[in-house]
C-alpha cells in the first residue's frame, strides 16, 4: 500500500518534473500520513456536521487534553496540542459566511471551541 504523500507513488509529478528532480524525497511516515489525513478530514467536515456533533466534538477535545493522565507525558501533549491547533485553525479558515452565522447562533459551540483554545 503506497504511502500517502510520497512523491514516489504520484505517476503525474513524476512525468511532470522527472528531469528535475535530482533526489526523491523521503515519503512520511505512514503514521504521520494518517494524522494529516484525519486533520483534513475534521477540518473540511467538522462546521458541516449539526450542531450537536460540533457540541459533543469539541467537548470530547477538550475533555482529552485536559484528560491529567496527558500531562505525564508532555511531548505526547504537545503533539496532541499542535495537531488539534492546526485542525480547529483549517477549519476556522474554511468556513463560510453561512457556517459563521450558524456558529455565532451556538453559544454552546462557541463556548466549546473556546475551552479548547483556551488549553
């Protein structure tokens, strides 16, 4: 199974830049690929969702990283912290004006999502 990401396994950038590229690059570790995938994933479905899921999403974040057996191990905290930044910052970035009112209408939401920025 290729790995996501891997320029070895994209036929069109190999055609299109073969004769450029001088040395592949190493592709990402599988695990890393999945993490990156489920990022976009959340990001492109999360203000998508009713506003129910949203509410028990980001309650379920929060809880997790405020979850004291995390502290235990701060470099996992961290890379927890960093990946729920950058999936909550993609979304906030894709959403429409449509989705923005909707948001603005949940105080709920709004209160959660603020609880998690506020880790």
């Amino acid at each position: 199974m290729p790995v996501l990401g891997s320029l070895e396994n994209d036929v069109s950038q190999i055609y299109s830049h073969g004769s450029q590229i001088t040395e592949m690059p190493l592709p990402v570790p599988s695990a890393t690929a999945l993490v990156d995938s489920a990022i976009d994933l959340f990001s492109l479905m999360v203000f998508d969702q009713p506003l129910k899921i949203q509410e028990s999403a980001f309650a379920q974040i929060a809880a997790s990283l405020g979850n004291p057996l995390l502290g235990r191990n701060p470099g996992r905290k961290a890379a927890i912290t960093k990946n729920v930044a950058i999936a909550i910052s993609k979304a906030l970035n894709g959403i429409s004006n449509r989705l923005a009112r909707e948001i603005g209408q949940s105080l709920r939401v709004k209160a959660l999502l603020l609880d998690v920025l506020k880790v």
